[in-house]
C-alpha cells in the first residue's frame, strides 16, 4: 500500500463528499482507492460548475432576447427604383447560396440612408470603379415565397400579369424601364445582436418593349415571357 492515511470506516465519511479533499487529509487517513474516488469527485465538481455556469449563461441571453423591443419601422417605397444584382431565380453563385432568391435597390438619398441605418437596416456602398465617379449605397432584398409572398407585377402595354415563385425568375433578364418596389422590415436579435433584415412586400416591373412587341403580343396578356 502507498503511503496515504486511511479512513478507519474503509471509505470516505459523508463528510468528505461536503467538505472536500482537504477536510478529510485534515482529520482522516485515505487509502490510493478513496483518494482516487475523491479527486474524481473534485473534477465532477468542477465539472458540474462549468456546466452551470454555461447554462446560466445561456438563460441570461434567452432572457435578453425576451426583452427584445419590437419597433415600429416603416416599409421602404421607392418610385423609379433603380435595382442591381437581380437574382429573382435564386440561382447558386460565388456570392449567392442556391435557392436564395434576392436583388438590391440603389438608396438614392443620402440622408434617407443614414436614417435607414439608425433604424438597423443594413445600408451597403457599392465603390465606384471610375475614380470620377459616385460610391452608391443600397440593401440587399430577400425574395421569399414561403411564409408572406411577395406581390409582383409585370406590366407590358397590354396588360398586368402576377408572377409566383416558378415564373418570378424571368426578371433576370428582362429590359426594364421602370420599378415601383415596397420593402417591408424583418426585425432579428442573434446572440444579442439586432439589425432589419429587407423583404420583398410588393414590386411592379414595367417591361420596356422593343418594336414589334405590339406586332407579335398575344391579348390578353401571354403567359409566356413578353421580352
């Protein structure tokens, strides 16, 4: 046997498990069996603070999200909106997660978009790449049809047309000479952090037409493509 004192009862007294290792080297003799056991003990003890510990921590930010203040923020409506980036299919790229449908409109107004930003929306500039020219801020809008689907209207000389989600993509490529758009806000709290993210609510796409478009349109509207 290793020289380490005994516990005359053959295993650690009650008191042990209450006071820790050095009550007992304090007052009993431990054999190498029960000093194992105990610094066991101790490292399931530290064990169990830490997991605590996370666990209070995990409830303070539940109870932060909780308090979370729901403002009240206006829609975004742009008139003769001026739209980049357009990705109305959700198609996979360098910069785009498949299926992530999703365009940005140019925030013409430089104080509007400081107010965007105080509000949380999350404003971008775009570098000018001409050294003459102009940085332009935007958003970026996510294009949903899950849960609220967006109103988008195709208008041609002949008439509107309501696209969904399997013919939404065709304004892709379309020649576009004008765009009303209304953004409505989605208020997030991540890990303590806030921000607004940008949703479609509805946008109107008026088509710009070439010369034999009046020659070859279907009336009413096509369900083909008018461009």
């Amino acid at each position: 046997m290793v020289g380490y004192r005994v516990d005359p009862t053959g295993w650690l007294s009650h008191r042990i498990f209450l006071f820790g290792k050095r009550e007992a080297l304090n007052n009993d003799e431990i054999d190498t069996k029960t000093f194992i056991e105990l610094q066991k003990y101790e490292i399931d003890r530290k064990y169990q603070a830490e997991l605590l510990k996370k666990q209070i921590e995990v409830a303070q930010k539940k109870k932060r999200r909780s308090k979370m203040k729901y403002r009240n923020i206006d829609n975004i409506c742009i008139e003769h909106a001026h739209i980049l980036f357009r990705n109305f299919s959700g198609e996979e790229g360098r910069y785009n997660a498949a299926g992530k449908r999703n365009f940005c409109v140019v925030i013409e107004d430089q104080e509007y978009a400081e107010k965007l930003l105080a509000d949380g929306w999350n404003v971008k500039t775009l570098r000018a790449r001409d050294p003459d020219g102009e940085d332009l801020l935007y958003i970026q809008v996510a294009v949903s049809f899950d849960y609220v689907p967006p109103k988008v209207m195709l208008i041609t000389s002949h008439g509107k047309r309501m696209l969904d989600e399997d013919t939404v993509g065709m304004l892709d490529h379309a020649d576009i000479s004008n765009v009303d758009v209304v953004i409505r806000p989605y208020q997030w709290e991540v890990n303590g952090n806030e921000g607004v993210k940008a949703y479609l609510k509805s946008i109107y796409v008026t088509i710009d037409e070439d010369e034999f478009a009046d020659k070859y349109a279907d009336d009413p509207v096509s369900e083909e493509a008018p461009f």
